[in-house]
C-alpha cells in the first residue's frame, strides 16, 4: 500500500513540503528534460501530477547533485535529468497503463517485452522512491550541450533499443538505448554496448555512487541517494511552476 501525504497546492503554487528545493535554484546548470510533463514518454502523455517541466528533490540530493555537476564540468561533461520526484498518483497511473486496452501505441519503449509484464519484470513499480524525493533518473550530457530539437508526437521514431539518431530527440551521451527502455539492453551489466557506451554508463555510475547514490541493476539511468534517511511515507504533491516560470 502506497502512503500518500496529500498537499493542496494548485497549478503555480510556490511552497514546496519542508525539505524539498527545486532543483533550479541550488544547480540551475544542470538540464531538465522531465518526460513526464509532455508526451514524450511510454504512456504517450502527460502525466498525473506533472503540472511543470521542473525537478523537485530533497535538499540533500539536490546538493549532491550540485557537486556532481561541478566535479564533470573538468570533463567538459554535465548531468541531465529525466525523472526526479514523482507523485504517488503518478505511480498509480503507470499501472493503470499496464492494464489499459486503449491509448497511444508507444511500444518503442518496450520492443520486446510484452506490456503486460512490465511490472512483474520489475520495470514499473507499485512504490517507488522517486515519491520520496530521493530517486533521480539521469544521464551524462556533453558541455556545450547539442541543441535538442523538439518533440514531434506525428513522427514514427525508433525503438529505443535502435541506433540514437532514430530515437526521440535527446541531446545527451549515447548510453546504448534511451531513458526508460524496458528492455535488457537497459540493465547496467548489459553486454550488447559498443566500447564507448559502456565506458558512458561507467563513468556515470562511478561518479554517482561516489556521491552517496545506488544504481538499479535494470535501469542504467535509476539512482537513489543512500547517504540520508530512506524511510519515510510516499508523497502526492503535486509538481508546480516554479517562482522563476511565472
């Protein structure tokens, strides 16, 4: 069962639960492309409880995240988030997908895994930490980052095990498949990487972990920040606009 601590906050609300930022204000040079708050994602839509494009954390993740970003910087390397806090209604809406007949064909998430299955395979969750504000989904971007072209739902793109140039636009390092590809080749110990996407995946484990944070063995770009407290009831605020997108 799913703890909730609901909050009443509506679209464009400032005041976030004691101990969570946003992560703008403590490391503005880190890059959001939260896929959750737009189609691009494996629901093919907007998801419940993502009212903006931005990245909600407890402060202490933020903070790690913080160092993190200027220790790569030497590298000329930088972090991207896809995921960060997640409202437990939204997990709730992830299984409700698994079970639905209807909506968008999005099966280039999952290409070779049969949809209803992905919970039971251990790709979607019935409680997740993200609900903590202690999880983050993330990956390597080069700096300067590439421009990212925008998200065109009328395109057919490939699978996200296929080559990154036929994937959904991300500017971001090559990791092997794209962010939340429910597919083997998304495990860490995958061996079907090329050289340099293995040494990527390497590289971002080891400065994650360094910095107080645990991989998930089926998902490369999963990591929760072990170094706090990681008890605690799972949330359902809702994501807002920030002061600064007002």
């Amino acid at each position: 069962m799913i703890l909730q601590l609901l909050f009443t906050h509506g679209a464009g609300a400032e005041q976030l639960p004691p101990e969570f930022v946003n992560l703008r204000d403590v490391a503005p040079d880190i890059l959001q492309d939260i896929r959750y708050a737009g189609p691009d994602n494996f629901t093919g839509q907007k998801v419940p409880g993502y009212d903006a494009n931005e990245c909600v954390l407890k402060r202490p993740v933020a903070e790690a995240l913080a160092k993190i970003q200027a220790e790569l910087r030497w590298q000329s390397l930088g972090l991207k988030v896809y995921d960060c806090y997640r409202p437990a209604r939204a997990t709730q809406a992830f299984l409700r997908w698994i079970g639905a007949r209807a909506g968008p064909r999005t099966t280039r998430y999952f290409p070779r895994v049969d949809r209803a299955k992905l919970h039971s395979l251990g790709y979607i969750s019935s409680s997740s930490s993200h609900s903590q504000g202690l999880a983050v989904d993330i990956t390597l971007v080069r700096l300067p980052p590439p421009l990212q072209p925008l998200f065109d739902p009328n395109i057919r793109y490939g699978d996200c095990t296929g080559t990154a140039i036929d994937r959904s636009p991300d500017n971001s390092i090559d990791m092997g498949t794209s962010f939340d590809c429910f597919d083997v080749m998304s495990h860490a110990g995958s061996a079907a990487l090329s050289p340099e996407q293995r040494q990527a995946r390497a590289l971002l484990r080891s400065v994650m972990k360094k910095h107080g944070f645990e991989g998930y063995g089926r998902e490369w770009w999963h990591f929760t920040f072990a170094a706090g407290p990681r008890r605690g009831p799972r949330l359902d605020f809702v994501i807002a606009p920030s002061r600064r997108n007002f």
